[in-house]
C-alpha cells in the first residue's frame, strides 16, 4: 500500500508539473516587440474574453463561495461596496429520461433556497445559506443520478437538505461551517457541468451519495477555511492563490450500517492565470479505524478511503474545456456496493455553435486497479453529446444530451444508452 502511494503521488507530480508548464511558459515569455507587427501570427492568440463571459462561466459555479472567492479577487472595491443582504433564489430542472427499459420524467436538482450577508465591521462579513432540494416528478430519477441526493436518500425523500451552513469572511479568508460544497469540489467541479449526467469518475458523489459522509461533494457538518494567497504579486499573469482546508468527524460510512469514519479531511489549491486558465489539486482522506477493518473487508475496504484529483480548464467567449484525473482508494463501490480502488478521467467540452446554440460533449470512464477482484467486471465508460439552446447564460435554458454507454456492471451486464431532454430555469 504505502509503495502503491508512493507511485500515485509521483504520477500525481509529474501530471501537475506537465499541467503548468502552458501557464508557465505563458508567463515567461516576453512580449512581442512594437516593431515586430506581424509576430501575432506566428502564435495561437491567447483567450480573450467579455465581461458577460466571465460572468457566464462564474455562473456556471455550483459553488456559491467558489463564485465569492472569484469576486474578491476580481471585484474587491464591488463588493465591499455591495449593501447587506438577504434573497430568496430558486431553480427549476425538470428531464425526461429514455432507456431501454422505460421512459419517465424526473426531478433535474431542482432546488430553493435564502442566502444573506451582513457587514458588520469594514471588509468583515457575517455569512449563511439554507437550501433545500426536491423531486417534484418521478422518483425513478434517483436510479440514474445519485449525485443529487444526499446520502441515504431513498424513494419517497421528497424534500431534503444541500446545503447549510454559515461563516465569517474577509478579502482574505473565509471561517465556514456547516453543510457545504467541499474542498474536494473546488478542482472536481471542473468537469461537473453536463445536465442530468456527468461526474461520474471523480470521486466527487461517492458511493450512490451526495459526497457529503466522505467529504468530498456537499460535505456533512463540516468545518472549513478558504484562504487567498497573493503568491504571486510580482506577476501579473497568475490571479492569488486559493488554499482550502476542510475536517469532519465521525461521519458514517455510506452504504454500510452501524459503521464511521474516524476523522476526515480535505485539502485543495487551484491556480488561476489572467488568460482563463486554471489548475488545481484536491486530495481528501476519510480514516478507517484499524480494528474495523475486518468487518469492513466483505464490502472491499481495506484501509481510509482517499481521494486525489488533479484538474485543469480553460475557457474564452465561445468554447469551454475542462478535465480532471482520479485516483480512489475505498471511495467509490461498484453496482453491488462494493468498494475498490481505482482511476478515473473526466472530460468535458462546450462550443458556441450559433449564437445562443451550444453544443457540448466528454467522457467519464473509471476502472477498478487489476487487483480489485471483488469488484468483478465493473467499469464506467461513456460518452456525452448534447446541446443547449440558452435564454440567459447557462442559468436558464433547455438542453438535450445522449450517453452512449460502454459499461459494465459488477456481473458483467451493460447497460443501455440513455436519452435525455430537460430544461434549467434559475429564478431570479
């Protein structure tokens, strides 16, 4: 184990090292001289992007504190300015699913919520936000997208709780604790933005769950900072730093009755450039008592369940690519609730087809490591091709997206190909 550890965290260096160097070598070029007016030809133009597009994509944010970390940075003088505040918000996602087996509509994250911020010293804020999620339509929606749900959902769960929580903030850092949207979440959300599908191969809705037991998707009773560091003052091509540090404690272990975690927790950092380029790193570690290890074993786990991704995006006015890598030990469980360790990639991909039309597109594949037997034949592999038609950014619009599936469950059936159309209306 401790060699198998070794290996990933080298892989996971020379990956990040390799991620960087575009940035890098971006940064240390120098510019083109006045006198050399043709010299823009030679090179691939850098993304240049409008202000409605960098709303856009900071929109496209599940995570509402991910969206405030960017407005620090971006529009501190704003949002020191901004008044106290209180809202209510709501979002509509309704799709109708076809399979092989059946046809349905289904909830699509549908959700309402109250968010508010008071001022209470200058640059000091006091924070918090409730939302609660619901499935208005047919419950057969939660067999082909767990990550909606938290964990222990089950038919009939019409109502439930995503997110809880309140904090203290700065231009600096922020105090966060409650329900939340985890560390983990700052570098897997990268490739977490199909409709009714995706995310599938980072780790990031664990086990049939939200992430929130393990931590690393909306993470339960967690207590959390996030810190921005100018580590790059002198240079005006890297955007701060963000570091993020998350710990829970004693949370169970999803699927399996009468059994904890000790304690977990989650550390990320993701690198923004002035181009629209980000990397990050996320690692998330949930403790496994040793003396629980051989009542666990039946179910596949041999030790703490860890969670390391690496990811990288880039965006301009028309396009939008991200992707991110996964190594899961006793994290993610096959078909059958078993538990193993294994890889994932995620890729996903828009592209401004005609004005207001996008059309979209990646993959999701995880694989359990060889030495996995328990875990049978079971793999994730399957591709994504849709497009959007968008009223208002991607806040509110209709969509429709095929998933070609090439996996196999733990007994070795593969399921069909699933059809969807659905529509997204945030309000207000």
């Amino acid at each position: 184990m401790v060699q198998q550890l070794k290996q990933k965290y080298l892989a996971s260096c020379c990956v990040w090292i390799i991620a960087c160097l575009p940035v890098l070598s971006l940064a240390e070029t120098p510019a083109a001289p006045d006198k050399s007016p043709d010299v823009s030809s030679e090179y691939p133009a850098e993304p240049t992007v409008t202000e409605e597009t960098r709303e856009r994509e900071q929109g496209a944010e599940e995570d509402p504190l991910a969206q405030r970390q960017i407005d620090m940075v971006e529009n501190l003088e704003d949002v020191i300015e901004e008044p106290d505040a209180f809202s209510l918000y709501g979002s509509i996602r309704i799709r109708h699913r076809t399979t092989e087996q059946t046809s349905f509509w289904g909830d699509g994250g549908s959700r309402v919520g109250v968010d508010g911020q008071w001022q209470y010293l200058p640059e000091y804020w006091l924070f918090g936000r409730a939302e609660a999620g619901f499935n208005i339509l047919d419950k057969l929606d939660l067999l082909l997208d767990n990550g909606d749900r938290p964990p222990g959902a089950k038919f009939g769960d019409d109502v439930f709780l995503r997110l809880a929580y309140v904090g203290i903030e700065t231009p600096e850092y922020m105090l966060v604790a409650g329900k939340n949207w985890s560390t983990y979440y700052r570098v897997t959300s990268f490739t977490d933005r199909f409709q009714g599908t995706g995310a599938s191969a980072s780790g990031t809705y664990n086990a049939g769950t939200d992430g929130g037991y393990t931590g690393t998707g909306r993470a339960d009773s967690a207590l959390q900072t996030r810190v921005i560091i100018d580590a790059f003052e002198d240079n005006e091509d890297f955007k701060p730093l963000s570091l993020n540090i998350q710990i829970q404690q004693d949370r169970p272990i999803p699927q399996i009755d009468n059994a904890h975690y000790k304690t977990s927790y989650g550390l990320s950092s993701v690198l923004h450039t002035n181009n629209n380029f980000a990397a990050g790193i996320a690692y998330n570690n949930a403790g496994i008592d040793e003396e629980d290890l051989p009542a666990l074993k039946q179910y596949g786990i041999d030790g703490n369940a860890t969670a390391l991704a690496l990811g990288m995006r880039w965006y301009d006015d028309e396009w939008y690519l991200g992707t991110v890598v996964s190594w899961l030990d006793n994290h993610e469980t096959t078909d059958k609730l078993i538990y193993f360790d294994g890889t994932g990639m995620e890729i996903y991909g828009q592209k401004r087809l005609h004005k207001q039309w996008w059309g979209v597109g990646g993959w999701n594949y995880l694989k359990p490591d060889s030495s996995e037997t328990q875990a049978g034949v079971f793999k994730i592999n399957y591709y994504v091709l849709g497009v959007r038609y968008s009223f208002r950014k991607f806040s509110q619009m209709i969509f429709a997206n095929i998933r070609f599936e090439n996996s196999r469950l733990q007994d070795g059936t593969r399921p069909g190909n699933v059809y969807t159309i659905g529509v997204r209306w945030d309000l207000p």
